[in-house]
C-alpha cells in the first residue's frame, strides 16, 4: 500500500478532519482514506473524445453547404536568381 503526506493543510481543514473522524469514531487517517475513497469512487472514468464529439455533434442539426468547384492549382512563383 502507498502512503502520501499532506503538506501545508489549513488549520482549519484539519480542525474539521478531526471532528468528523472523531463524529465517525475513528482516526483522522482512517477518516481521510475514507473521503478519498468515496470521492474516487464516484469520478466517472475517462471518456472516449472521440465518442463524445461524436455524440455532441451528432445531436444537432445538420445542414449540407453546397461546396464550390475546385480549381486548378496555379504555377508556383519562381524565385530564381536576376541576371
């Protein structure tokens, strides 16, 4: 199991850790394992971009543009030397 230490916690964070473990009956560790555990749970895992463009764009409503001929490509200036 891995351990991490919290640096730089408010007084008052910690203040408030300490009386909701003690409300719960256990330690401020177990209590901040307990609400790291239940915020964890509830992320919703990442999401396929491109599923969801595809949904954003597949809910609105489409319009065909009627798209100009395309025409042929021009020469290419020459950047040659002036003699």
């Amino acid at each position: 199991m891995a351990s991490i230490t919290i640096r730089n916690l408010e007084d008052d964070i910690k203040q408030r850790l300490r009386v909701r473990a003690a409300e719960h009956g256990r330690s401020m560790e177990e209590e901040a394992r307990d609400i790291l555990r239940r915020v964890m749970g509830e992320c919703a895992p990442p999401r396929n971009l491109a599923a969801a463009i595809r949904a954003r764009v597949a809910s609105s409503d489409r319009v065909d543009l009627d798209l100009p001929a395309r025409e042929p490509m021009r020469e290419p200036p020459h950047f040659g030397r002036a003699r």
